[in-house]
C-alpha cells in the first residue's frame, strides 16, 4: 500500500520546469535552479524526524 501510496505522489507532483514556466508566463521572473548539500544526522534523531512525519 506505501509504494502505492508513493507511486501515486510522485504522480502527481507538477514538474518544476513546468512551474517555473508557467511563472514566466504571468510576468514573473523565474529561475530554477537545484541546490545539494550534505546532511548527517544520529539514526535515533532521524527516525524520530519520521515517526513525527516531518515531510
């Protein structure tokens, strides 16, 4: 049921070119850009982080 779930989410998410675009569009001034950094967290910290659903 999660991969469902998930599958369907992704599904759904509108593309950022698309977005960005549709800004443009209106008069506004859009840029997309992707960013990485790293993060590093404890295992206790970061299923607590999902146990309290932080996405």
């Amino acid at each position: 049921m999660f991969e469902a779930a998930l599958t369907l989410f992704r599904e759904r998410q509108p593309d950022p070119e698309d977005v960005a675009a549709a800004m443009a569009l209106s008069g506004l001034q859009a840029e997309l850009t992707y960013d990485a950094f790293p993060l590093r967290f404890t295992v206790e910290r970061y299923t607590r982080m999902v146990r309290d659903r932080y996405m």
